[in-house]
C-alpha cells in the first residue's frame, strides 16, 4: 500500500483557525461511506501544528519538512511559511514577454541545428570528421532517410556529437548558452518573492 502527499494552504497565521479549516476540508472530503484509501486529505483524522519552528521561506521547503516529518497514518503536520508577494501586473507582463524571449531563442537554435544538420548531409566528401573525438566517419554513417523522404543527420557513432562543423559548433553552443540564459532569466522571474505574511500548510503522506 503506497502514499501520496497531501496538503492545504491557509493564507493567515491564526492556528486555531487554520486547524479548524483544516479538519472541517478533511471531513468534507470524507464520504460517508468512505472505505478503503483515496490518497487524499480525507485520509486524515486530525492535525498536530508546529507554532515553534520559525516560518518556512515558502511553501516547497514547507512541504518538503513535513515530509520529511510525517509518517504514514499519523495525524496531519502543519507548520508555517511566508506567503509569496502577489504579482502586479508589470511583473506578469515581464514574465508573458520573457516567456516569448525564450521560446524565440529557441526557435532560432532549433533552426541553425535543422540546418547544420542538412549540410552534413549533403556535403560531398567521403567522410565527416568529428569535432570531438576526432574521428573520420564514413558517409553512409552520417545520415538516413526516413520512410517519407525526409534526411536526418546522425550523430557521431563513436562519441554521439554532432558532426557539425567548427564554425557552426561555435555557433550552436553561442545560441545553446543564450537559451539558457533566457531560460534562467525567466526561472528568477517565475519565482515567487517570500513577504512578510505569514501562511500554514498542512498535510503529509496520505494512504492510498
């Protein structure tokens, strides 16, 4: 029999009420016929709050505690965290335009790969020499046709690189790092600011 997490959120610091709310969802989500395990909050029959642990930077490392506290058929562990900075509407116009940023950076590497990979191809020469290891691969290795058509490029088959050139390695690896650039530019955005509000989850491993 295995488990599932399961938790709720409270957005104010009162653990009395929170405890309550609590309980009274575990109940609502309890039918009155209930039998076996459904992996969810209704599985428990209480809770136990932690009001001396210092909040939580979020909820994640919140959640990630009363995991790593709570055992299976116990009751629920609750403890407080700060609660996220709501998003203005400049910040969610940041993330929407970083969002673009990315996924056109993207576009681009997959079109300069698309490329690279046609001309290796197509090129003439007997054989393709790996950039990487060093290797000289015959041409019939370097490249198939699918069933409707359409050339692909194969990797190297000593070290798996690209057989790209040099130059267009260079290249590929320029754009490579600008995606994950945008991509951790994007990943700071998305990432919620802690307030100074204070929040409980409550939850842990629910039988199911």
């Amino acid at each position: 029999m295995g488990a599932t997490d399961a938790f709720r959120s409270f957005e104010f610091e009162d653990p009395k009420r929170a405890a309550s709310e609590f309980n009274a969802a575990c109940r609502r989500a309890r039918p009155e016929d209930h039998e076996g395990y459904s992996g969810t909050i209704a599985e428990f029959e209480g809770c136990q709050l932690d009001t001396w642990t210092s909040p939580f930077e979020n909820s994640d490392a919140a959640a990630e505690h009363i995991l790593d506290k709570h055992e299976k058929y116990d009751d629920a562990i609750g403890v407080r965290f700060y609660l996220p900075v709501k998003l203005t509407d400049a910040k969610k116009k940041r993330i929407e335009k970083l969002f673009r940023k990315v996924e056109t950076i993207r576009s681009k590497l997959r079109e300069a790969r698309t490329k690279a990979r046609v001309a290796v191809v197509n090129a003439k020469s007997a054989t393709i020499g790996c950039k990487k290891c060093g290797s000289k691969v015959a041409r019939k290795y370097v490249g198939m046709t699918t069933n409707d058509g359409a050339k692909i490029t194969l990797p190297c088959p000593v070290c798996a690189a690209d057989l790209f050139s040099l130059t267009v390695a260079t290249r590929v690896a320029a754009m490579l790092a600008k995606v994950h650039a945008a991509e951790k530019e994007l990943r700071d955005a998305k990432t919620p600011k802690s307030s100074q509000k204070v929040g409980w989850l409550i939850g842990g491993w629910a039988a199911e």
